[in-house]
C-alpha cells in the first residue's frame, strides 16, 4: 500500500545518505601517506564511473597555462602534484544548477609557517571540505535528484621546502587579482579562491555556489565541535540553510561576513592579504 511504499523511499534515500556520510568519514580518516591529491581524484573517476558522471582532472601544468597561481604556489613544496576534480551530475531538465567547491588539503603542515607539533595532529582532516563535495555527488547521483550538480575540488599538500612558497610573497589569482601572503597556514582560501574563479569561468547560468572548507580553527572556538560556521552575504539562502539545519538536524551557527571586516584584508603592495 501506499504508507508501506512510503516508508520504503524514506528507508532507501536515508540508507543512500547515511552511506554517503560513511564515505565522506571514511576518506578523511585516510593517513595522509595513502591519500594524496592523485588519490584523490582517483576517488573522483571511481565514484564517476559507478553513476556515470562526467569528471575532469587537471594537474599542474593545466594550472599554470590558466593562471591559477593562488593553488599552484600552496602545493609547490609537496612531491605530489596537485590535481584540480570537477565531477558533473546532469539529470534532464534540472530545476537548478548548483557548484560545490571543496577544500582538498590531503595534508596541512602550515607550510613555512609551520603549525605547532600538538596542531599539525589530524590535519589529514584538511580535506573534509573536499570529501564531502565528492560524498555528496555521489549521493546526490544515486538519488536523482532534479539539479544539475557541479563539484569542483582542489586536491593540494600544504609542504614545507626550498621551494615552498613564502610568507611576503605576492601570488597572482586566476582572475588576476594579486594577494600578499603574510601566513601560509592561511592556504586554504588560496586554493578556494582559484576554484571559486575555475567555477565561474567555465560553468554558465549558477544559480548557487557554495564552498566547503575546514577553513580556520576560530570557528571551532566561536561553536565547539559540533556546530558547522556559515559565512554569506545572501539573507535569503541563509535562511534557508537554518531551515535545512534543523531538518537534518546537522547544526549551523552563522559568522558575520560584513562590510567593517573588509579593511582587515587591505594591503599596502597587492589587492589583499591571504
């Protein structure tokens, strides 16, 4: 009857989500030795062969002829080359079309800034951001749900070398916007920022983009350990994220993202600090 057939659904879409999380977990509880950029987007064709999605992976030479400099500096140190993923899910007629851009650190040693001993422990968790865009994918695919789904992730280390990049060094973006870099533990939104660009430049007609990141400990210290931060200027979609949070019971807490803190990213020799 119907109630049962109900109830069938809701069982099937919580195991395909559950399962997801699983995933998610599973890649980024991976020691940062056995899960490495290429590994990275080795999980990318795999999870793109099972649904048959369209996936794309870039390395560093594709990075360089495109400008994407900002990502291209943070993994300069590491032996392992970097990798740009972009997973696309299209159903026919999608009633949106949605970008998610993860954060893929496989490992964040701070780079030349180097994080304190006690820190660098579980940042192989520097690419939760990006696991949960390719988890998510996968999920949205298995569950076919009627939005055109873009996932973008920038697998990179974060390494220290002769030629990691510096602190006063000026790193030119894709969109060719210069930034100072004062900290290179503040490499995530580096990474971010050519993704964010890649999206635009080569995806039409957005209607949402959200990234994903473990962007910076502050916000573990405004909201504890359970609550994920969110920072936007639309109203509108905030409000719908609160809404969705107390659905799923996955908790948000919202960081102010006004016009007062913009003057923090001023620089006297670029168009910002990093």
């Amino acid at each position: 009857d119907n109630k049962t057939s109900e109830l069938e659904k809701i069982l099937r879409e919580s195991k395909i989500i559950s399962k997801a999380v699983n995933k998610a977990r599973d890649m980024v509880n991976t020691p940062p030795a056995d899960f490495y950029p290429k590994i990275m987007a080795k999980k990318a064709k795999k999870i793109a062969e099972e649904l048959e999605l369209d996936v794309k992976v870039e390395g560093e030479k594709f990075l360089e002829e495109n400008g994407m400099n900002a990502m291209l500096s943070v993994g300069r140190a590491s032996v392992h080359e970097s990798q740009l993923i972009h997973l696309t899910y299209k159903p026919q007629n999608p009633q949106a079309k949605i970008v998610l851009v993860g954060k893929g650190l496989t490992y964040d040693s701070g780079g030349l800034s180097l994080k304190p001993a006690d820190f660098m422990v579980t940042m192989k968790a520097d690419k939760s951001g990006g696991c949960a865009v390719l988890s998510t994918l996968w999920a949205v695919a298995k569950l076919n749900l009627p939005f055109e789904v873009h996932g973008i992730v920038g697998a990179v280390e974060n390494m220290i070398g002769g030629n990691a990049y510096k602190p006063d060094d000026i790193l030119k973006a894709s969109n060719g916007k210069t930034i100072e870099v004062t900290n290179t533990d503040a490499e995530g939104r580096l990474v971010l920022a050519d993704c964010l660009c890649y999206a635009q430049k080569n995806i039409e007609d957005i209607d949402y983009i959200f990234d994903l990141a473990t962007l910076t400990g502050a916000s573990i210290g405004a909201f504890g350990g359970y609550t994920t931060a969110v920072l936007g200027y639309s109203e509108k979609l905030k409000k719908k994220i609160s809404k969705a949070s107390k659905k799923s019971g996955e908790l948000v807490g919202f960081l102010p993202f006004n016009e007062y803190l913009e003057n923090k990213l001023e620089s006297q020799i670029a168009d910002f600090k990093n």
